[in-house]
C-alpha cells in the first residue's frame, strides 16, 4: 500500500526530528479510510499492510496523540 508507505516515510521524518520529545499531538492527513481503520484494529489488514501498521503502532507511542481529520478521532497508539 503507497500510502502506508508514504506516511510511514513521514512519521520517520518526525521521529528524526524529535518531534515527539516537543509533546506535539500527529495528524496524519488520508482519504483512505480502510488505512484509518487498521491503524484502529477496526479492521483486518493482510501480512503486507500489517508491516507497515507495526511500525504505525510503535512509533505512535512516542507522540501525545495522533489524530485523523478523516475519522474525527484520535487513532490510539497500541
């Protein structure tokens, strides 16, 4: 999936940056809605997709929160 890959790239960015150390709330921008509901468990993902949510999930505990305009929630951090 390009997209999961693309904000992946970006949460690395702000990882490198220390962003998460200045308390900043993440908001990740998509119109996939599917991508915004695995992030949530809400649903399946398969194996390739799931690599890339890995990822999500542990880098989202670094950050006060993460929000998605797309769903009006705070995706939790696993």
């Amino acid at each position: 999936m390009a997209e999961a890959a693309v904000i992946r790239l970006a949460m690395e960015m702000c990882m490198l940056r220390d962003i998460p150390k200045l308390g900043e709330v993440l908001e990740v921008e998509t119109d996939s809605k599917g991508l915004v509901q695995m992030l949530n468990k809400e649903i399946q993902t398969d194996v390739s997709t799931e690599v890339f949510l890995v990822d999500f999930w542990n880098m989202m505990r670094s950050f006060q929160s993460v929000k998605s305009p797309l769903s009006n929630a705070i995706v939790q951090p696993i």
